[in-house]
C-alpha cells in the first residue's frame, strides 16, 4: 500500500513540475481556457436547474442547457491539450 500511495505521489509530483516549467502562453492560455470552461459550464448547470424547478419544463431546453455543460467540458479539454502541444512544439522548436 505505501509504495502505491508514494508511486501516485511521484506522478503528481512530476506532474506538478512539468506543468511549472511550461512557457508563459501556453500557461495563460490554460488559465483562460479554465475561465471560459467555469463560465460555460455554470451557465448551463444554471439553466438545467432553472428547467428543472423554477420554469416549466422543456425537453428542448432541457437538451440544450444539457449540451452547454457537455461543450464546456470540450471546451476546457481543448484548452489545455492545446496548451500542452502549443508548448511542446515551441519548446523543441526553439532547441
């Protein structure tokens, strides 16, 4: 069991150090990319509920205040395996 917890503790440890020595765009651009992903995901969390108890229900609605929160996910992923190619490619680029 303590090799296992010390092993996932190397992982976010490495993970943790790769993500720091990114370069300054890319870094920004996970950040922004994590702000465009809270307020898209927020705002269809918000409609499902809204659907769900404050206005009659819309299957509609209901489906497209459903698929926001899906894109937001897309949206957030898109962001940071960008960022990470982004830097990758900049990085061994200028090597």
């Amino acid at each position: 069991m303590r090799s296992r917890q010390s092993n996932s503790t190397n992982n976010i440890e490495r993970i943790v150090s790769a993500f720091s020595r990114m370069q300054k765009l890319p870094r920004t651009l996970i950040r922004f990319g994590i702000y465009v992903f809270l307020a898209v995901y927020i705002t269809g969390t918000v409609l499902v509920i809204l659907n769900n108890t404050v206005i009659p229900y819309d299957p509609y609605f209901d489906m497209v205040s459903k698929e926001i929160v899906k894109v937001s996910f897309i949206l957030a992923a898109e962001a940071v395996i960008g960022s990470v190619v982004l830097d990758y490619v900049f990085s061994h680029h200028s090597s």
